[in-house]
C-alpha cells in the first residue's frame, strides 16, 4: 500500500521538497563527503581483521556480495529518505509517517552514541602520528607501548580533546566549506596514500630467525585464497554475519547520517550513481586495507601475526613498522596520516548529523550549536578515555566477549540498534510508504534506476528477514 497521503502539502512538486539554502554544491561534492563518512577506522582496522579471521578470499566474495545487495539497498534508502525530505532522521521519519515518529528518535540516538568515542580512537590515531613524527618507531614497537597510552589519564585525554576539536572546526565551518571542502582535499590524498603503501607492502620481504624468508606476494595470497578449512554451517553463517555488521558499519548506514547528507543534495544529482560511486570507494579502500596490512603483518609475523584481531592497527602494525629497515618511520607516518584523514571525515560526518538533528529541532544556527555539542561531547570523550583507567569497568557483553566503556558504547550502536534500526525501516519502506516512494525520488528528474527491482525485492522482504536474525544474534537471544 504505497501511502502518499503521508506527505504534507507544503512539499515541492509530487512531494518532493525543494533544496534547502545549504548544501554540497554538486555530486563530487557529495561524493567524497559521503565516502569520507563510510571510509573510517572500519575499513582500516576492522575489515583486515575479519579478512584474517574469516577465510580470506572467502569472506571477501561474501562481502562483495551483500555489498552490492544489502548495502546498496541500505544507501539507496536512507540517501534518498534525506533528499526526498530534505531533512534528517528525526524529522525525516515523522514526515514519512507520523506513527513511525520513534524511528526517527532511534536512529538519531545512534550518531548521539557513537560520537563519545569516535574521538577516543582518532585520539589514539593522533597519538601514533606524533610518535613517528618524534622518530620514537622503537618505542611504538613496545608491546606494552599501546596500554600505557590508553591507561594514562592526562596522555589519553589530551589526544581525545585534539580530535574532538578538530572535528568540531570543521562542523562549525558548516556544509559546503567545512564538511565538503575537507572531504575533496583529504580523500583523494588518502585514497593516493592508501594505493603507495598497498603496493609498497607488496614488494616487502623478509627473513626470519629460523632462516624463513617471506614475501608481499605470498601474503597477497593468504589474504585473497578463499580458506574452506573447518568450514561447518555454523560457522558460514558467524562468517555471513560478520560480513553484515561490517557492512552497516562501514558504509554508516541506519544511523541517520546518510540521511543527513542526502538533504544536502541537490535535485540535479544522480543519486543512483552517485550511491555506486560511493560503493566503490568505500569497499575500494577496504580491500586495499587489507593488501596492505596482511602482506605485511605475514612478512614479518607469519599467519600466526595475523591472529592478533583487534590490537592488529595499533600493536602489530608498529612492530613491523619498526623492522623494516630505514623506511619504517616514513611508512608509518602515513600509514597513521591516512588513518587520521580516514577517522577525521567520518567524525566530521558523526557530529554533523547530531547538530543537524538540534538545529532542526530546536531552531537554533550552526556555531551556538556546534559549540554546545562541542563542550558536551569533549566532556563525554573524556569520560570514554578514562574507561582505560580512572573509570576501568568490566562490562560482560551479549557476544561472550568483556568491555569497557568505549566497547559498551559500540555495541549498543552498532551491533545492537543498527539491525533493529534497519530492520523497522525497511518495514516502513516495504510496506508503509512502499518502495516506490524511494524509488520516485531516485529517478525524479528521469534519472535511470537501474536495480530498482532488486530494490524492491530486498526491501520489502530480505532486510526485514536478514536484519531480525541479526538483532536476534546481537542481543544474545539466537547463538549462531
Ligand atoms: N563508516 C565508518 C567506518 O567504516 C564508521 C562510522 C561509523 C563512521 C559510524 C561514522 C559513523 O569506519
């Protein structure tokens, strides 16, 4: 039942609302911010990660599959929610329907999370900038070097607060000449960074103690061999899973944020290629990620290197970056830029979002809202650092796994909220206002949409389905 008596009569033409004053001034603009949002910490650190721990090859085809199929369908709505509306999650869902008024609330609660420690982990980034910039790469290497940083109050701190305001500048400069204007500067250098150090990680060698001698390429083949060994049901499914938290992580859908900056797009843009573009970007990068941290973790560690899981970015990466010879420092200094650059345009994109919401909402402009946000959110960063020392916690969570606060605050946003989030949208999608409701707004102007039936068929039947396994999973109620 497609219901357009949902829209209001001061929308623009068949409902559609005009632009607003403020906005990216066309589609790379929009482009690179929206990449500069998705391509974070999650395609540095996580993606590799899951690579290792999940098959290789294996979970890459996975990945490259719901990619194209459940993340396409994620980005598609909530895009083209933000440009049909021109407004974000809160106000957005409430004119889609009023009943579903709470989503909008849900959704906006997650950047409102995510944000108290976003800034904690570009902290940590920081920090590791300056200790190449110091030429301190031996000390990095120290395997206790990374937890004494976390655990010192005033260390821990300082860095979170650098990060916080740096994100904040740019926020308080406003859309077109903050948001977008960084975005086209520090992606294209990022993604030029991210194929230099790919490459160099290809041509590394090494030999061991044991007179072992490794190389890029070999590692190159342990990343992309797809690994069937001890491959039951059970853990084809834990693999899928992963995959599709990861997804809705990485391309940061389902938390309002795409939403938000889909209001800011003008009517002549082309959604439906600007999605792809953003597609490829995101999943571009990631898989570069991983050509350079498994070649070179496996050159210098072994496969047992790759092992570490999560301290892979921040513990293991360092150790390599001390033994190789000369270049470690200058490696390691852009590995660490690039990440900041990363982490830095998905804060940006965080913070945006929840100002977005307040200045909708309470009518207030840009700078008094962003310097309020700003004292909060530093005042809460600060609380999120000291979760390594002052306020230490041992937090049992649903997956098995023990927390502190930061890992309290991801789980509830993102392994949590975000399934629950998805799936209710695509409820009200499918099955309220109806997929063509997106699919108007993608096309509006005669654009081509190319996979509107698998837009259909996704959103109205698989992610409702997909997505309540994953809360089921996430919640602690289903034990896959
Ligand atoms: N998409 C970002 C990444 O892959 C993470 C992110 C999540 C960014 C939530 C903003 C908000 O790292």
């Amino acid at each position: 039942m497609a219901e357009h008596n949902t829209q209001p009569a001061a929308s623009g033409p068949k409902g559609h609302h005009s632009h607003k004053k403020h906005g990216f001034t066309g589609q790379i603009g929009f482009v690179m911010a929206a990449a500069g949002s998705a391509v974070g910490v999650g395609n540095l650190w996580r993606f590799p990660y899951l690579a290792a721990k999940d098959g290789g090859g294996l979970f890459i085809l996975i990945y490259l599959i719901l990619t194209f199929t459940f993340g396409f369908t994620l980005l598609t709505s909530d895009i083209a929610i933000g440009r049909r509306t021109g407004k974000n999650s809160i106000k957005a869902y409430a004119e889609m329907s009023p009943k579903w008024s709470f989503l909008g609330i849900l959704t906006f609660l997650v950047p409102v999370l995510i944000m108290t420690y976003y800034a904690v982990i570009g902290g940590w980034i920081t920090r590791y900038i300056v200790v190449y910039l110091t030429d301190q790469n031996q000390l990095a290497a120290q395997d206790s070097f990374f937890t004494d940083f976390i655990t010192s109050p005033s260390q821990s701190t300082l860095y979170a607060v650098i990060f916080m305001l740096l994100t904040a500048w740019i926020v308080f400069n406003g859309v077109e000449k903050g948001i977008e204007q960084c975005s086209k500067i520090l992606m294209p250098v990022m993604l030029v960074m991210i194929v230099a150090i790919a490459i160099f990680a290809l041509t590394l060698t090494h030999t061991d103690e044991a007179g072992v001698t490794r190389t890029g390429l070999q590692g190159l083949a342990v990343y992309l061999t797809p690994s069937f060994e001890g491959l039951t049901v059970k853990r084809f499914l834990q693999i899928l899973l992963d995959a599709m938290s990861q997804i809705f992580f990485s391309l940061s859908v389902s938390m309002g944020i795409m939403i938000t900056y889909g209001s800011y797009i003008k009517k002549d843009v082309d959604v439906n290629a600007s999605i792809h573009q953003i597609e490829f970007f995101d999943t571009g990068v990631a898989l570069l990620a991983g050509m350079m941290i498994i070649p070179s973790i496996f050159v210098f560690e072994g496969v047992e290197g790759m092992k570490a899981g999560p301290s892979l970015m921040f513990i293991s990466l360092p150790k390599v970056f001390a033994s190789m010879p000369n270049l470690g420092r200058f490696v390691g200094l852009a590995f660490f830029l690039m990440a900041a650059f990363a982490a830095l345009t998905s804060c940006v994109s965080v913070l945006e979002t929840i100002a977005a919401n307040c200045m909708e909402i309470f009518h207030t402009k840009r700078k008094p809202t962003t310097i309020s946000l700003t004292l909060l959110y530093t005042a809460a960063s600060v609380i999120i650092a000291l979760g390594y020392s002052k306020f230490y916690v041992e937090l049992p969570l649903p997956n098995g796994s023990i927390g502190q606060l930061l890992d309290l605050m991801d789980y509830i946003s993102n392994s949590f909220m975000m399934p629950f989030i998805s799936m209710l949208s695509a409820i009200l999608i499918g099955w309220v206002v109806g997929p063509d409701w997106i699919v108007e707004e993608v096309e509006y102007g005669g654009r081509k949409f190319g996979l509107k039936g698998l837009y259909r068929v996704m959103i109205k039947y698989v992610v409702p389905v997909i997505m309540f396994i994953l809360f089921l999973q996430s919640a602690g109620i289903l034990n896959i």
